[in-house]
C-alpha cells in the first residue's frame, strides 16, 4: 500500500470554514481582515527601526472604555508600539 500524504477533509466543513473566516460577510471575515492589517502595521514599524508586542487575553469592555469606544463599535486587538531607548 503507497504512503497517503495530506488529510482526508470533509468538504461541507471546508465551505462552512471559509465562508466564516475567508469570504466577505463570512462571521468572523472582519477578525481576519484586522489581523492581515496589523501584520502589516507590525512590519512596517519594524522597517523603521520600531518594536511592537500584540496583546492578547485583554478586556475588551474595559479596554472600550478606556479607549472611550463608541457601544456600536469594538476593540478587536491591542498593539503596543515604540522605539526602543539606546
């Protein structure tokens, strides 16, 4: 019997994965959208000599309010940033 490489997938879970994660409208599309852009975000500061940290397991209702976030809108991550003192 030949070696099987890769996994057997369930197309019906397949579909339902991208269209909650890749496909625009999909539930969770907008989080994707907001990590691609602050990898971005973090690269950039790299190549201009800045450091940055993503912050994870935070409040997102204590972070809204002292943010001073609208209740229509969310935080969906937190970047600290600078440059380091030499």
């Amino acid at each position: 019997m030949s070696p099987v490489f890769g996994a057997k997938t369930d197309d019906k879970r397949i579909e339902g994965l991208l269209d909650n994660y890749v496909r625009p409208g999909g539930e969770h599309y907008p989080e994707l959208q907001l990590y691609l852009v602050a990898g971005y975000f973090s690269a950039t500061l790299e190549a201009q000599g800045a450091t940055g940290c993503w912050i994870r397991g935070f409040d997102r209702d204590i972070a809204k309010k002292e943010l001073n976030v609208s209740e229509h809108e969310t935080v969906g991550l937190l970047l600290a940033a600078g440059f380091e003192k030499v």
